[in-house]
C-alpha cells in the first residue's frame, strides 16, 4: 500500500498553483521562497517554470 510522502512528487500543477508562480517569480521572488509558498521542491518549481519561460531569480 502506498503511503503519502511529504512532499508531493510529480504532481500535476493546478491553475491556481500555475498562477500563483507567475506573479511570484514576477515579484523577482527566489526559488526557494517559490518552492516554499507552493509546498513543491526546488527542482520542481525550476522546472516548471522553465516550461513556462518564466526567470526565477537566483537566491541572493
């Protein structure tokens, strides 16, 4: 049986986490601050975004 993880591995994005990664990477937010917000690993967030052509401004 499988259990939940924590961290919700390959979830598809919903609209309204879409959305809210738009403006926040639009705010100059950082990734890991991006990741936190939407409860989704860095490299998820990095990667959707990609998809998106958004730029995620690198940790200062």
């Amino acid at each position: 049986m499988a259990g939940d993880r924590f961290e919700r591995h390959k979830q598809p994005w919903t609209a309204d986490e879409l959305q809210k990664l738009h403006t926040l990477a639009k705010k100059g937010m950082a990734l890991k601050a991006i990741a936190k917000a939407l409860t989704r690993s860095e490299e998820s967030v990095k990667t959707r975004a990609k998809q998106d052509g958004l730029n995620i401004a690198k940790l200062r």
